[in-house]
C-alpha cells in the first residue's frame, strides 16, 4: 500500500463527515476517536512478525466490534456512552477522550463511517484468527 492510499482514505471520511455539518476541527475530533479506538483493538491482534500483541488500553467494556455489531440509534448511544466512559478513565485516556462529545448529527453517517473503518482491514495474513474450539477441547 502506498502512502497516498491511507491519505485518501481519510479524505474520504472527512467528506462523509463535512457532509454531515461538521466542521473541520470537529471531524478531525471524530475521526481520532474511532481511529483511536480502531487501532486500539488492532494492536491486540498477534502480529504477522511473531512477536506478542499489546493488550489494549481500551477496557474491555467498550471494545471496537462493539461498536461494528451496532446500527442506528444503538450505534449513537453506545458511541456516545463509550466516549464518556473513557474520558473517565485514568492516563493517557483521560487526556484523549476527557472532554469527547459524539458530534454526529445522522446515525446513517456515522453507521457508513464505521463500516467503511472496518473495511479497511489489515492484510489477510494480519487478521485476528479466532481459535478452532474443536481442536483445542480435544
């Protein structure tokens, strides 16, 4: 993937954005707090390289596929509660989302946003590979 791949992509979320009425600071905001959470849950994931993946400093009360297994008015409310609930969180946190406010005015904006996050997935070979239950009760 080239550099002006990853560009363009959030281009392309600010325009989602700014269609919605938000101003630039306020979808610069938005987008840092899904990217956030996105790569949060992504450094989780064993790496290709071999090496141990990070916990995440998200708590596990608010991860990301939850906000992925959410549609219209359960979309908003979940974002907006785990907004608040992580800037009540100590550290880095609280620096990050201490003041955060869910400025999404259409719950379709926001649904199109987060589908379009979770698209843009890592290589196959990084994907999370949940374990064969199968084999490993054996």
């Amino acid at each position: 993937m080239n550099t002006s791949t990853p560009v363009q992509v959030l281009w392309n979320y600010c325009n989602v954005l700014r269609d919605d009425g938000m101003s630039y600071g306020d979808y610069v905001e938005q987008l840092t707090y899904l990217l956030f959470l996105k790569m949060a849950d992504e450094r989780s994931w064993p790496p290709l390289s071999g090496q141990m993946s990070q916990p995440s400093p998200i708590p596990a009360a608010y991860p990301w596929p939850a906000l992925l297994a959410k549609d219209g008015d359960a979309l908003f409310d979940d974002y907006r509660h785990t907004l608040e609930e992580l800037g009540k969180q100590p550290g880095t946190l609280a620096l990050i989302f201490g003041k955060a406010q869910n400025k999404f005015q259409e719950a379709k904006r926001r649904r199109v946003l987060v589908d379009r996050r979770a698209a843009a997935r890592r290589p196959r070979a990084l994907q999370r590979v949940e374990p064969d239950v199968a084999s490993t009760t054996s």
